[in-house]
C-alpha cells in the first residue's frame, strides 16, 4: 500500500467529504488523510441544539431536491428525508429558487400591509429578476450589477404608475425588501456588487426546497462515517500547502512527494496530492501565504475579484407567537426606505433594519416559537460583534414597531451565527462580483501545476462551492466539486473501478 499514491484532502466540509467518500471507495487510495481545522465534520452544514430541538446554523435547505441533485439523493439513501419531500410530486415542483411559503407583510408603522398590493410588487420584482437571465453570455451590458439594472428598471416603471403617492411609497418599500432579501440569497451586502451578465449561469433544479427532519448535520455525520476512522484528523489547521517540491519521509528513503502540508501544531504531511477545500473567504484572507509557491496571477485574481459576503441567522424563541397560527414567513417593511434612494450607513443605528424576514420554524408543536430571521451584509458583520443582550434589545425593539404593541414581551432566548467571524470560513458562500465571471470560478477549480505535461500532475486540486460554476452557493455545488476532484484524480490513475461512482454507504 505504501507505493500507492498519497492524498491529502483539506477541510471536512460536504466538498472533502464527498471527494474522502468516492476517493476511498477506489482500492487505489489506501493513503487517504482529511485534514479538518475544527472539532467536527460539515463545515457550513452545521446542526445546532437549541432548547430541545435542532436548527440550522449554516445550510438550510436542499435547493432543488430532484434526482439530479445528489445532495437529495444521498440523503435519500440515508434515509434523512421525510416521505413528503422524497415524493415525486415534491422532486417535480418548479419554484424558480423562490418558494411561496404564507407570508405576513409588517411594516415599521404598526401594520400589516395588503397581500393583493405585496402580490402585486413580488410580482413585478421576480419578473425584473427573471429578466436578468436575458444578460447571460452577452458580450455588453448596460449597467454592470444586479442590483444597478434593477433600480433603472423600477425607476422607469415608477414613472407610470397610476397609484397614489402613499401607495407609491408604500411599493418602493416594499420592493426595498425585495432587494434585501435577494441579499441574503446571494449572501452579499447590496445586490450592486453582483455581476448582472453572469447572473443567469448560476442554476435551479426542480423540486421543492426540503429540510432534514433530524438536521442538515445527518448527512455529513453519515459520510464521514463511511470513510477509514484513523484517515480523518480533527483540529487540524493547515497553515501552508508546500508544492512543486521534493520531500522525503525520514522512514521512507528513495520516494520523495511533491507536495508538504503543514499544520498550526507544527506537524508535517507529504503527499502527491492534495485537494483544497477550504472557503473562498479563508483564501482570500490567507491565498499568500496558505500556498508556497504562491498560486498564478489568473488564480490569484479570481480569489480576489469572486464575491464572498455574509449571510447570517438569528433564531429568537418566544413565549407566545405574535404573528397569526397559519403564518410561516413574516417580512419587513420599512415605509421609509426605497431602493431608489441611497440608503444609510450608520451600521450601529440601524443595522437591524437590514434583518427583513423571519421563517417561522415547522411545526411548532415541535419547536415552539421559535423564529429565524436572515440578515446579509455589513449589518450582518455588524451583527456578530454585538451580545445577545443587545440584539434581543434591538430586535425587541424592532418588533414591537411592526406590532404596534410596544409591551410585546421580548424573545425568551437568542441564538445566531457568526459566519463571518469564523477564522475558517469568513462569510457565508461566494457569489459572481461586478467584476468578475464563470470563467474565474473556471480559474479557481484549475489544479496545480498548470502545465498538464508536468511529470508530477495534480499536485494541488481545489474544490468546494466557490469552484462550481452553475451551482456556486449551494450544498450540491460543494458535492459536486468534490466528486469532481476525486474524478480528476481516479482518472490520473485510470484504475478500472475508476468508473463505479457510488459512494459507499
Ligand atoms: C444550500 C441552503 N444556506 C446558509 C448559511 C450558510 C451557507 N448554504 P465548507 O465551508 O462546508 O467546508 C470547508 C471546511 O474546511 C470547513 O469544515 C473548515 O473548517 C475547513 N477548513 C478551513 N480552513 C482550513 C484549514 N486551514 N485547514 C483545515 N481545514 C480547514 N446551501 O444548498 N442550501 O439552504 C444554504 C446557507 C448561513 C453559511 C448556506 C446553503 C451554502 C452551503 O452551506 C455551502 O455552499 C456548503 O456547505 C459549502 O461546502 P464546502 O465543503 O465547499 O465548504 C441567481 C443566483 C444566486 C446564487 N445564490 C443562490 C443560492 C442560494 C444559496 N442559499 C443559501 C441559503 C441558505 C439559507
């Protein structure tokens, strides 16, 4: 077994695992170690107590659980579904990314606002939205975000609106919402700062959105099950990643490894290969000197020039719901905002006002009251360096205002992540920036050396959500990449199973 190639995968999240699972799975791995910085397995897939129940710190939901995501179908074959969500009605729903759960509209003047006049403003808003795919593949655009083409849009339409003023104000605002919300779904800070051509490449899968019943943590807990015990080391930092090189084990005389990895505890591991799978947010803080020699400028440039912004939870408990029994959406409104007015930057005055939708958590008899609002951006940086004395202050605060009940008793417990804050993710999940294209995705998934005759080829792999070019952001995109990784490698070794892809189980 010691002839056999030595590989090295960095991080334990869904992109490591999935590449551990399928690499080990082949007889022509046995040298196979996952380093993992933290003290458990998942990543930004991440179960948490709360009370009694399990929540969901990181990812949420399968976005598009259908049989080609395979996400889906592993959890599936893990049996972590309910019947409802593995039922071919659920997997045939086209929701465009956008699920329609029964939504109550608050605004900041203490009332609930018309389902008819936030029906028509969600339509108007997706429709604008979906026009933005019309960018993809154009050589010109007009404006160069997002967020840029949709408030030209807005404004021109404004113009012929019959409405009167109040109502007028009232569909800006609400529309204002939209566009927050559009923050947290590509966990960016303003939608100006991402790319409009490329917009379109990112893509849906058909089914509607499910949760893990037991917890999104089921299933990297099941993987990491299934791979060799003594192969996976927790509190693991790896500081550099050395390639290009000539190491040799001092047990080992004659066979030397191109690459060495070094730990934050000093310890040392050569390899042949090594597959990268740590946030995009952890390379850009860390790309200098995380990898010796440095990457290529392309690389280098596509770390710097992709999006990774912050989308963040706050779970608040209640004693009593204040929001109606069939209710399990409740949004934002601010009357005052509109997004064809620049917006404030006093984060400490009104970083909540960023916070514009809270999920009421299914079913209560499970969970009690338990809400969990989404909060994107700088707010949401702002957010993680408050107590929770604080946040339950501002947000009770917030709440009484959207009630009108200014005795509305406060949340009985908090909970938030802290995804920016955290030394090995720093934010939520990439997105394409003003700036940048598929094509840097393309660069960043590039393995090392660049020169496909080196002698020593796949030193240095990478993978994870950030190198998935259509489905970047998302849980599949991350399983994918990995897969995608071990792919590369099984091939480089072209053995005869190399073309079984199940996972064992
Ligand atoms: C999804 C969802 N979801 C909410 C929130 C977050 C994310 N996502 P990992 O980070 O998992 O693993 C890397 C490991 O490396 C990790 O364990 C580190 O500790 C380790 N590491 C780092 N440095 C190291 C070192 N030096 N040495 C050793 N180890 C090291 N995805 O499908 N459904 O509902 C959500 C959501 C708050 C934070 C999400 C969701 C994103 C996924 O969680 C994420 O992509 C994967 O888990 C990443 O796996 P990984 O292995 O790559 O990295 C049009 C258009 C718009 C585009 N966007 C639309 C999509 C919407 C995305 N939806 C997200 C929404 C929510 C709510």
């Amino acid at each position: 077994a010691e002839a056999r190639p030595r590989v090295l995968v960095v991080g334990a999240g869904l992109a490591g695992l999935g590449a551990a699972q399928r690499l080990s799975s082949s007889r022509a791995f046995p040298n196979l170690r996952l380093l993992e910085s933290t003290a458990r397995a998942g990543g930004r897939v991440c179960s948490q107590r709360f009370g009694s129940e399990v929540v969901e710190m990181g990812a949420h939901w399968i976005h598009g659980p259908s049989k080609e995501n395979p996400v889906f179908q592993l959890a599936s074959d893990y049996g972590l579904l309910d019947e409802e969500a593995m039922s071919e009605e659920n997997q045939q729903i086209e929701v465009g990314g956008h699920p329609l759960l029964p939504a109550v509209f608050y605004s900041n003047a203490g009332r609930v606002l018309s389902p008819e006049l936030v029906e028509e403003v969600r339509n108007l808003f997706s429709t604008l939205l979906d026009q933005t795919r019309e960018f993809l593949h154009m050589a010109q655009v007009s404006v160069p975000s997002v967020g840029e083409y949709l408030r030209k849009e807005i404004a021109q339409q404004v113009k012929e609106w019959t409405d009167d003023d109040e109502t007028k104000w009232l569909k800006l605002a609400i529309l204002n919402t939209y566009f927050k919300l559009e923050c947290c779904v590509s966990g960016t800070h303003s939608m100006d700062h991402v790319a409009l051509g490329p917009f379109g490449e990112y893509a849906m899968l058909p089914g509607l959105d499910c949760t893990f019943p037991g917890g999104y943590g089921g299933l990297p807990d099941c993987m990491l099950t299934s791979l060799p015990k003594e192969s996976v080391l927790f509190h693991k930092p790896v500081t550099v990643v050395r390639w290009g090189g000539s190491y040799q084990e001092e047990s080992q005389e004659g066979r030397t490894f191109p690459v060495q990895v070094e730990c934050e505890d000093g310890e040392r591991f050569l390899a042949d290969h090594v597959i990268i799978t740590v946030p995009l947010g952890f390379l850009k803080e860390h790309h200098e000197t995380f990898i010796d020699p440095p990457l290529p400028p392309r690389k280098a440039d596509a770390i710097r020039q992709l999006g990774f912004g912050t989308n963040n939870k706050i779970f608040l408990e209640f004693e009593q719901p204040f929001w109606p029994p069939d209710c399990q959406l409740i949004e934002v409104v601010w009357e005052d905002e509109s997004p064809l007015v620049e917006a404030g930057t006093n984060l400490q005055a009104s970083w909540f006002r960023k916070l514009i939708v809270f999920l009421v958590l299914q079913p209560p008899e499970r969970y009690g009251h338990v809400l969990c609002g989404f909060i994107a951006g700088k707010e949401s940086e702002y957010m993680e360096t408050l107590s929770d004395a604080a946040v339950i202050t501002a947000l009770t605060d917030v709440i009484r205002k959207l009630t009108g009940n200014p005795h509305l008793a406060p949340p009985k417990k908090v909970m938030r992540s802290q995804w920016h804050s955290a030394p090995y993710t720093r934010g939520s999940y990439s997105y394409v920036a003003v700036g940048s294209s598929g094509d840097d995705i393309d660069a960043l998934a590039q393995p090392l050396p660049e020169d496909a005759a080196d002698p020593r080829p796949l030193q240095v792999l990478f993978a994870g959500e950030a190198t998935h070019r259509t489905f970047y952001s998302t849980t599949h995109g991350a399983l994918l990449s990995g897969w995608r990784e071990a792919d590369r490698l099984l091939s480089l070794y072209d053995t005869s199973e190399s073309h079984q892809h199940k996972p064992r189980l």
